[in-house]
C-alpha cells in the first residue's frame, strides 16, 4: 500500500498523519522506532527488550543442562579448586 502525507505543524514539532489502514497493514502499534538517513525516515515496531528470552529459556530447559557446549575444566578446576 502506497499513500502519500504532507507534513504539518504539531507543537514545536512537525507530524504526519498515517491512515489506519496502512497501519494496520504493517501490524504497527503505539510504540515504534524511528531511524532517519539521507533524504529518508524508516518507521519499524519498537522491539521489546529480551523479547522471546523466557521461550528460549523453555527450549534450554528441555535440552537438559541449556550449555551449548561441555564444561571444559581449567587448570584452577585441578589445582585450586577445594570442595568444602
């Protein structure tokens, strides 16, 4: 969908206007991000911080232990290391 919006005054700011439907169309919400380049600004869905973690933590979990790799043990693990 292709629209186009002037750009107005609100405030000591200046907006555009986005028609619902264009919204909608790409699932946007109240928050979004906003990245500006040369002659263009991008407008994404603000993305939440650690998203998906507590799924991936669930799929760790499943796995057994969640360690991608095997402990490796270090010289301090066979020197140092008293179990009290």
């Amino acid at each position: 969908m292709k629209s186009k919006a002037r750009i107005v005054r609100v405030g000591n700011s200046r907006g555009i206007r986005i028609p619902k439907a264009m919204l909608d169309e790409a699932g946007l919400a109240d928050d979004v991000e906003l990245d500006a380049r040369a002659g263009s600004i991008t407008i994404r869905s603000a993305r939440q911080p650690r998203a998906g973690w507590a799924e991936a933590a669930a799929q760790l979990a499943a796995r057994g232990n969640g360690l991608l790799d095997p402990a490796a043990p270090t010289e301090f693990d066979d020197t140092e290391w008293v179990w009290e």
